[in-house]
C-alpha cells in the first residue's frame, strides 16, 4: 500500500530531494517491488505498447547538446539531411504498423521548427493518424501556437526531456536553459497534447544532482505525463535518441559519438 501511496503522491507534489535520495538508498529488490506496485496500479501487469521512432530529418542540429552526435558543431560522421518526404513516412509508419507497433514517433533534429518545417511534419502527423496508429512528435522547442496546430492535426503525444538536473544543466546545453524546456512542455500540455518526457543519467551528475532532476520534476508535469522516463546514457535499452549515443564518452561534450543514421527506425517500449 506504501507504493500506492507514493505513486498519487508523486502525482500532486514536489519531492525534495533529500526524500529522492532515501529512495535510491533502499534495497534494490524493495525499489522493485515497489516499482512494480505503481505499474500494476495503472496498467495492465504483463502487457506493453510498442511503439516506432523514425528520424524524419537527421543532423546539422544548432543546439549543442553534449550527448547528441547530431548537434552539427561537433564532427561525429552524421550527415545533415533534408527532412523526409511524407510518402517515405507514411510507408515506413505502415510497416511499422504491419511489424506491431501501435505508436509512431517523428523525431526531428532542430532546435525548434519554423513554419515551413511544420507544414510538412503537419502532414504527416495526420496521413500517420488516418492509419489508426497513435501519433506521437518530438521537434524541439515549440513557439506559441505550433502545439495548437500540431493538435489540431492529430497529434497524440510530444515528447520533450529534460536532459538533466537544472544544476547540470549549463554543463550539457549552452544553447537554451532548462526553463526553455518547461516552457515548451507548458505550451504541449496547454494545448491538450500528452506529454512524453524523462531525463538522462550518466552524464557525469552527481547522485544529489540525479535526485534533484526527478525532485525538481513540476507536479504539473506528472499529472498528465508519462514521466518520469529516466535514460542511462549508456543504456541501448531504451529510446532512440539514447542508443545513438553508445559508447559515448560520459561526462561532458563530445567530438567523436558515434553515429547512427535514421535509417533504421529503431521501437521503444514504453
Ligand atoms: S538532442 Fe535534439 S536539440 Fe540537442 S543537439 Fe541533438 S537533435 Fe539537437
């Protein structure tokens, strides 16, 4: 019953970080335990979606994020590509569909996308939902009023992290600050979008850091989230985004991550 009353807790409230911390500290057998008595409560025990996440426009990102080989200033062999054609979207959206995924995800490489690169995402977002798959966007940070349109064309989910802990945070991103990220998130949930976010460890953050990413969580976000998803930067076990950045260095800015290119959509269970 603890668990439970943790999990509605964790839905209303801010956690300090000292609390954070003596969760980590508990036996990891017991964190199990616990963890499964939230999941139960809300989703079935032995089922999951899976879900598909295509690059429909890799590289040459202006955003210097210290964990991602397509930030453009850092030469780790990704190429700059154009963005897709929709037909190549909505076929690969239908495989994935045919392969069991219920959920198609577009990530873009941007710091955010001006006009002329929604129009086309637009597109997509409804051709992917006319195939009665759930459409799920990540593009960065969006200006007031592109969550409406991207709503208003179907959109199911946005997903937008928090990379780190606020304290870490000018130690991995110079190019915009945390704030920039819950606005954002802000903007997705004003416009009844179901926001998908989590946060990244291993990046050289201190454990009280790590405690603090998940205490600083805004209540307001858990509400209406499926968060927090917390990513090792090591780990290929969970999204995307994460697997291109194997065997990256673990602390600080990289010049030589490994690539991988959009070519193959890789699924996250979620
Ligand atoms: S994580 Fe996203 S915003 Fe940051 S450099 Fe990579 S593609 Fe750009």
């Amino acid at each position: 019953m603890q668990a439970v009353h943790l999990s509605r807790r964790w839905q209303t409230q801010n956690w300090s970080v000292a609390e954070v911390e003596a969760l980590f500290a508990l036996p990891f057998i017991d964190l199990m335990f616990r963890a499964q008595s939230v999941h139960r409560e809300y989703h079935a025990a032995n089922k999951i979606q899976l879900s598909t996440l295509l690059s429909i426009k890799t590289g040459g990102c202006s955003e210097d994020c210290g964990y991602c080989p397509q930030a453009a200033r850092y030469q780790t062999g990704v190429e700059n590509e154009a963005i897709l054609d929709v037909a190549t979207v909505v076929s690969t959206a239908k495989l994935s569909k045919q392969n069991g995924a219920s959920r198609f995800c577009m990530g873009a490489a941007w710091r955010g996308p001006k006009q002329r690169d929604l129009d086309p995402v637009l597109e997509m977002v409804r051709e992917v939902k006319a195939l009665g798959l759930e459409t799920c966007c990540t593009l960065g940070m969006l200006k007031d009023g592109q969550a409406e349109q991207l709503k208003a064309a179907g959109l199911d989910y946005y997903n937008h992290n928090l990379d780190t802990a606020p304290e870490k945070y000018g130690d991995i991103v110079t190019t915009r600050e945390y704030q920039d990220r819950l606005d954002t998130l802000d903007r997705v949930r004003g416009a009844g979008i179901n926001v998908c976010c989590g946060g990244i460890v291993g990046m050289g953050e201190s454990r009280t850091e790590r405690a603090g990413l998940i205490a600083h969580w805004p209540a307001s976000i858990h509400r209406q989230s499926r968060c927090p998803s917390i990513t090792s930067y090591k780990s290929k076990a969970h999204q995307c985004t994460i697997s291109w950045q194997v065997n990256a260095p673990s602390t600080g800015r990289s010049s030589s991550a490994p690539s991988r290119r959009h070519a193959s959509p890789c699924r996250t269970v979620l």
